[in-house]
C-alpha cells in the first residue's frame, strides 16, 4: 500500500475542487492526486510514484494535448495537397504508371473538396498541378526516356487524357501561368464568404464580384476607365486608342476581357465621331463576340448570337446609309487622329459575307445541340426568318459592288440563301413568311437573358438582349420556286464548280418535295455527277445521298414503282442509312472510330429540321421491293426464291435477308416495326391475299407523314397490291385449275374486268402462264403440260451426268493447270478468235472453233462439233443454266405449263 501511495505532502498540490477536511487522509490523498490539474501534472516527476499508472497521468493529458481536432475543410484541403505532392514525387521517378492511377484519385478529391469547402470554382492546387503535369509531359516526349512496358502504356493514355482534360480548363491555365505566384485567391475569397455574413458586404455589386471570382476561380479586373468618363468629354483619338488595343488583344485575351471588351465597345459606339468610327467599332465588336467560343468545341451561347446579329443589321444599315464608307476584306491602317469630312471615302476593314457565314454556322451547330424535341429548338429555329434577312441585306450591299470583286462573294450569298430554302414545302415556307412578317411588325421590348443563355466560359452578358427586329425592306415572295431559280442562276453564273454543284442539288431537291419528279430526274441526270460521286467531299456527298432519297419518294409518291426501286437501292444496299444520311451513327461491330473521327461524324451531322423520316423511307423502299420480287416468289416458292443465287438475284438482298430470318423464327407474333410489316405482308401477298397484304402495310403510321398525299398513296399501293396479288395468285395456283372465271377474278381482286384480261394477257404473251381465253364462257383456260416418266428419268440423268463432267473438269484443272472460265464459253461462242482456254498464270491458250470444247489439249487444229441439242463435252462444263436448249426434248420444269426462265421484269409499272 505505501509503495504505491506513500507520497510526501509536499509532492502533493491543493486543487480548486478540494474536499472537507473532515475526509480522512488518504482519501483527500487519493482525491487530490486524481484530479490535479495539467500544470501541476507536469511539475510532478513522470517517472516516479502512482502517477504512472493513474487515469489521470501526465502522458495521457500530453497526449490529448497534441491531439487536433480539424474541420472538413482543413481536412479536404491538406489530402488535395498530399496528392499533388504524391504526384511530383512520381514525376521526379518517371513512374507514369503511378501517375495515371492518383490521376483518377487526384479528380475524387478535386470533388469532395469542392463539396466540403462550398467552391463553384476550380482549387488553384487542382490547376497548379494539371500546368505541371502538361509541362512535364511535353518535356517526355521530347527527351524520350527509356520507359518499361507498363509506363509505356500509361505514357500514352495520359497524353490523350491530360490534353482531353486541360482542355476544359484552358481559361484557368492561361490565368495561372500569367500570375503563377499569386496567392490562392480562389480558396481564400470562398473562405472569407463562408466566415462573413452576405448581409456585411458594402453592396450588392460586391456580392456579384465575389461570386464570379468564386466561380471562375480567376479574379475580376477592374472596368476600364474610359467607361467612367462622361460622353463629351470622349474624342476621336481616344476611341481610335481603345480600338487599337483591342485589336491588339486579339489571340490572348480571356472570356472575362472578351466580356469585358463587348461591354466597352458598346459602350464607345454610342461615343463614336462619324459613320466610319461606328462601323469600325461594330465591326471590333462582331469579331470580340467571334472569339468568345471556338465552333469545334461548343456553339455561341443564343445571347451572344442575337447580340452580334444586332450588331451586324447596324453595321449593314449605316453602310447602306453611307456610301462613301468602304468595307475592305483585308485590314486598314488607320493612323487618323480626326474625324474625317462626312463626304470624304473612307476604307474600313469588314467582311459581311465572312460575318453571314460564321453566324450560319453557329446558328446551325446551336441546333445541333439543342434536343429537337424541346421549345428550346423551336425558339431557335425561329431566328432562321433573322439569317434570311441578313442574306438578303449582304446580298444587295454585294451587287453595288464592282463585277470584279463580287464574283467571288455573291455566289456564297446565293448558296446560303438557297440553304435555308430548298428544304421546305410549300406548308412550311407559307409559315416561315407569316412568322418572318410577325417579327417585323412586333415592336418587342428588349429582354434580359435567363440562366440558359449565359455562355459556359465566363461570357455573363450583363447588357440586355437585343430582340431581332428584321429590317423595313425585308420580304419574301409568296412562292419560292422562283426565288430559287434565281438564285440557282447567281450561282451558275458567278460560283465555282462546287458551289454549282451544291446548287444544282439543291434545285432537284427542291423539285423533289414539289412532286416534279421529271423535273428532278432530267437535270440529275443532265449533270452527270452521279459519275463523279467519288471525287465530291464528304458534305457534297451527303447531300447527294439526301437529294437521291427525296427523288426516290418523289418517284413512290407519282406511282413510279421501278424509279423509286432504282433510286434508293444504293442507299439500303450499303445497310448504312444513317451514316449516309448524316443522321446519326450507327455502332458496328468490327468497326472502331477514334475520337477525332467521332468529332468530325458529329460536325457533319445535320440539324433534326432537315432529317429524313427513316421509317418512311424504308417503308417506301421494301413496298417497291415487293411489288416488284413477290411474283418471282410465287413463281419459284418461298424457299427456291430464298435460294436464289446472290448474282442472279442481283442488288435485291435486303428484301431476302429480312424473309430469311423471317422464316427463322420460332415464334411469329404479331409485326411491330416496318420491317414486320413488310415481311408479313410480302408473304401474304406471296398467296394471292391481297387484302390482308394491304392491311399490314395501311397500318404503318409513318404514312401519316405524307401529308395530303397519304390517302392518294395508299390507294396507288392499294392498286398495286391488286395486280400483283392477281399475278401471285394466278402463278402460284393455276395448277390446280382447269379455268378460272373472268368474273370470279374480278370480284376477287376488285379489279375492273378489261384491267384483269390485260394482266392476264400478259402474263401468257410473256409465257409465264400457259393458257388461253375462251370468249363465249369468259374464262381463261389453263393448259397442263405434265413430263412423262421417261422425260423425268432423262432430266434426273442429265443432271448428274452435268455435275459429274464439273467434276472432272476440275480434276484435270488441277493437274494441268488449265482452267476453263465462263468468258472462255462466251468466247468459244462468238468464233475461233474469240476463244481459248486461261491458263493459272492468266494466259489464254490460242485456237477453238465452234461451240465445242471438248477437244483434247495437244490437239489444236481440229475440233469437236456438237450435235443439236447437245450441252456438254469431254471436258465441257455440262449444261449452262439459262442457255438456250435446241434439242427435240421439250421443255422441262414447267410450272403450271409455263416456261421456267428468269422472270422479266414488267415496264407497264
């Protein structure tokens, strides 16, 4: 007991919360020694007494004492910092492999410490070490160390990801490195808005600063002082001044200044001294507005796009208004400290038709970006009626020009105005000239843009929204073909052969929509450029793949079954409708894209307005493609027609692959898409049921689209469906029929009774079918021709004997290296000259003489002749499928006492 608490008093200290004294000793002891306070502990001699064992102990109270409690935000910030300094501690050993793996780690981080300090900005230790980072890789590929495998790899995968990255933060970079030593700014204005109340700042301009630094992460520059000096006081000079800095600024300035220049030079074209001073400053202003965004990156913000349209309908009023001001495409020096005279010619840098062509770009890459299925989009288009205008204005300034300088110019104009015009119908085209007037006569007051309209990069419009008022003189005619055959002519006459070509493509377009269909084919067809599609870039390309799709459902919409066929066979042959549309990418299997091959794709995509509808044009297409192929089916049988030979059944395969797993499926329920209800009714028209066919097509909804065209349409298919649905019939039934009815078929069919004796007249001129009509009964007599036993042996003999003498053909090919070809058959056909045998070294053996070629090699002078009706030789190739039979045997392999042949395609369609 004494060991332990056999303490002096003296090494005992009193505490402020001391007990009775009428406590014994040792509990006064006990209490005193386990509630002494941290001074006293650390007096007393840690390695003596009870102390050390004692809760209350000296190092337990230092241990609490060093321990320290830090907030989230101290906590967030200081694992930021280890990770970047992890990352240079990587750098310094090259260890890539270790870098790619904080990389991600380090992007974790970024965000908690974002979420834990309440920043909207970037932290300046996140844009410190991606500088870092790009200089360091720079610095590897140029010095090309020896690097492992592994770093290798990671070598590679971190220069397309830092440069895809600091690519996003290409602002904050370029503040960095121009104040690399300045403190955290961003960190310590977050802090100081979270310690200080919003109710402390002085007002609310001041809240507004803050907030923009905060979420820029780079501090606000100060106005510029000439928008604090009041109007009269301005000069000439002094405008001149700030014009020329602004150019200066050209290439390095940030979003903020950009920002902040658009601001001044709207301010300084209320200032400016004379005609030519303003449009000098719209002009500066037009091209600050420009930079602001890079089009191959995100499209101009709509506030930023209306503000530069306003400002470019200014800039062609005060020259239309002045016309001793000249717009030069190249820059002015102007050294002029003066205003000059009102009448004196003055030359001013502009380019309007420059300005009209990046303005239609923007305007279309917004639309790109936009959902098309939003009131957002539909806003949007409406500024179409605004380009027009302008169109229109650049246009008249162009013809006041000399011939020589707007030859190059005027033709662009016209193409653009062609642009927003050959597309529409007449419905959409009335509409575009009601909404265009609407806008010129609403006197509209100027709105503030909302959140949506504030540019990404920092571009806060704070000026108001200008609201597009169209000009005075703008007016479009009633009807737009003219307009466009004028502009057509502009271009013919002033363009280049590209631009001639974008013309003429757009005038069969046009023509195409207006159900010209001649019209549209002649002038294709005139321009030869379908023989010359290899040679067009990729946008000419487009367009005429765009152009021959409408010319094929002009073409379906007149009734033209094989023109609408051969128009757009190419496009479903290739299986890539949509890529070749340029409306949308499709995902293959085998095919991968690199990133700037998927950029330029999306760039060339065009915007939701000028698409094709997909569904109607593949349901056109495999109407065509039934109403032509369903009688071969009958003819042959589902299951032969399937079989058919690639080559023979030539470029028709997309029907056939859809029938083939049609026909494999297990289960067939109910069509769905367009392409079950084309299948379904290709095999119900197979059989002679029109009327269910029909049902199955009608009741696609994608004919809705057609307009005031669809009831028209579907009673042509309906048509259609009736004649063929008789042939089908007819074809695949006849054999169980010794006549059949005029009468009975034209109920059937509901046909009229001369429409079904010209089918059926037909159909026997052209030997498909083997009858006759019978005049006094009104009936058509079929005529049954059936093989005899001996004619079906001798068919069966004939065909293996065919295949046997293949066979051998073959087998001798390989050992003498002769190899007898289809040409050297057509050859041997067309005289002596023309025939021989190919060698495998691609000679061709001289000599032959008749239609025989079963002469031995060696043997060259003379030849074998054969018989009337004989097929085959020696060393023939056996009989040729097709080829002309001049035996005495009939013909065999009728169907229903027709001749079997390849079917004729029918030109009544």
């Amino acid at each position: 007991m004494s060991k332990f608490w056999g303490r002096s008093d003296s090494e005992e200290s009193e505490d402020e919360f001391t007990t009775s004294e009428e406590e014994t000793t040792s509990e006064s002891e006990y209490d005193s020694s386990e509630i002494s306070t941290d001074e006293e502990s650390e007096s007393d001699d840690s390695g003596k007494g009870a102390s050390r064992f004692l809760v209350g102990s000296s190092e337990s109270e230092s241990e609490e004492e060093r321990r320290v409690v830090k907030s989230a935000k101290t906590k967030a910030t200081e694992e930021l910092a280890n990770i970047c300094n992890e990352i240079r501690n990587k750098m310094n050993i090259n260890d890539w492999f270790s870098i790619q793996t904080l990389w991600d780690k380090l992007h974790k981080q970024v965000e908690k410490t974002k979420r834990a300090i309440g920043m909207l900005g970037t932290p300046r230790p996140y844009i410190k070490i991606i500088v870092e980072l790009e200089e360091f890789l720079s610095k590897t590929l140029q010095d090309k160390p020896k690097l492992s495998p592994t770093n290798a790899r990671a070598l590679a995968r971190m220069k397309q990801t830092i440069r895809k990255n600091n690519a996003g933060y290409a602002e904050q970079i370029q503040a960095f490195k121009e104040n690399p030593e300045s403190p955290e700014e961003s960190e310590e204005e977050s802090e100081e808005s979270d310690e200080t109340d919003i109710e402390s700042l002085d007002s609310e301009a001041e809240a507004e600063r803050q907030f923009r630094t905060v979420r820029t992460g780079v501090a606000e520059r100060p106005k510029d002082k000439i928008l604090s000096i009041a109007p009269q006081e301005i000069t000439y000079e002094m405008v001149q001044k700030k014009l020329a800095e602004v150019a200066a600024a050209r290439g390095r300035a940030t979003s903020l200044d950009r920002q902040d220049q658009v601001e001044m030079l709207s301010f300084l074209f209320g200032v400016a001294r004379g005609a030519a001073q303003k449009i000098e400053v719209l002009v500066h202003k037009v091209t600050v507005i420009f930079d602001m965004n890079t089009p191959t990156s995100s499209p101009m913000t709509t506030a930023n796009w209306k503000t530069c349209m306003a400002s470019i309908f200014d800039l062609m009023s005060l020259v239309a208004e002045n016309p001793s001001v000249k717009l030069s495409d190249n820059p002015v020096e102007n050294d002029r400290k003066e205003e000059p005279a009102a009448d004196e010619e003055i030359t001013v840098w502009g380019n309007p038709a420059a300005f009209l062509e990046r303005l239609d770009e923007e305007w279309t890459g917004s639309l790109k970006a936009l959902d098309p299925h939003t009131n957002a989009y539909m806003d949007r288009l409406r500024d179409e009626a605004a380009l027009m205008a302008l169109s229109g204005l650049v246009s008249d300034y162009l013809n006041t020009l000399s011939e020589s300088s707007k030859k190059e110019k005027i033709a662009a104009v016209a193409l653009r105005r062609m642009d927003h015009l050959y597309y529409k119908t007449n419905t959409v085209y009335s509409a575009t000239r009601k909404m265009a007037l609407a806008m010129k006569e609403a006197q509209e007051q100027p709105q503030r843009p909302t959140e949506e309209d504030v540019g990404e990069d920092g571009g806060d419009d704070s000026a108001n929204v200008p609201t597009l008022v169209l000009p005075a003189n703008f007016d479009l005619p009633e009807e737009a073909g003219g307009l466009m055959e004028e502009l057509a002519l502009i271009v013919y006459a002033y363009g280049n052969d590209n631009q001639k070509g974008n013309a003429m493509l757009y005038s069969v377009y046009f023509k195409s929509i207006h159900d010209d269909f001649y019209g549209a084919r002649d002038m294709l067809l005139m321009s030869r450029i379908s023989e010359q599609t290899q040679q067009l870039d990729i946008r000419m390309q487009i367009l005429f793949n765009r152009t021959t799709a409408q010319l094929g459902l002009c073409a379906f919409r007149n009734g033209l079954i094989n023109d609408a066929y051969s128009c757009l066979i190419d496009l479903y042959a290739s299986l890539k409708v949509k890529e070749l549309l340029a409306q949308g990418m499709q995902q293959h299997r085998y095919q991968e894209k690199t990133a700037e091959q998927e950029m330029a794709e999306k760039r060339r995509q065009v915007p939701f307005h000028l698409h094709i509808n997909l569904e109607l044009l593949e349901a056109s297409f495999l109407t065509c493609t039934i109403l032509l192929e369903v009688s071969s089916m009958a003819l042959l049988g589902a299951i032969e027609w399937s079989n058919m030979d690639t080559k023979r059944l030539g470029a028709k395969h997309p029907l056939r692959k859809l029938m083939d797993m049609y026909d494999r499926q297990t289960f067939l329920g109910p069509p769905e898409n367009v392409r079950d209800h084309m299948t379904a009714a290709c095999r119900t028209l197979a059989t002679g049921d029109w009327k269910k066919a029909f049902a199955y097509v009608s009741a696609l909804p994608c004919w809705g689209l057609l307009g005031s065209h669809k009831e028209a349409v579907l009673d042509m298919v309906k048509e259609k469906f009736q004649e063929e649905g008789l042939r089908s019939y007819l074809l695949a039934h006849a054999k169980f029929y010794t006549s059949l009815s005029m009468e009975q078929l034209c109920q059937m069919f509901e046909l009229s009774d001369r429409r079904v004796h010209a089918i059926v007249s037909r159909m026997i001129a052209d030997e498909i079918l083997a009858g006759s009509f019978d005049q006094p009964t009104n009936t058509v007599v079929m005529h049954h021709e059936e093989p005899t036993a001996l004619q079906s042996l001798a068919a069966k003999f004939a065909d293996r004997a065919s295949l046997l003498v293949d066979y051998n053909e073959r087998a001798l090919a390989m050992r003498t290296g002769v190899l007898i070809t289809d040409d050297d058959e057509e050859g041997s056909r067309k005289g002596p000259e023309a025939a021989g045998r190919r060698t495998r070294m691609g000679g061709r053996l001289p000599g032959g003489r008749g239609r025989g070629r079963g002469r031995r090699f060696n043997d060259r002078s003379g030849g074998f002749i054969a018989d009337a009706g004989f097929s085959g030789g020696v060393y023939g190739k056996g009989r040729v499928r097709g080829s002309k039979d001049n035996s005495s045997f009939m013909q065999l392999g009728r169907v229903a006492g027709g001749r079997q042949g390849n079917y004729k395609r029918r030109n009544n369609m």
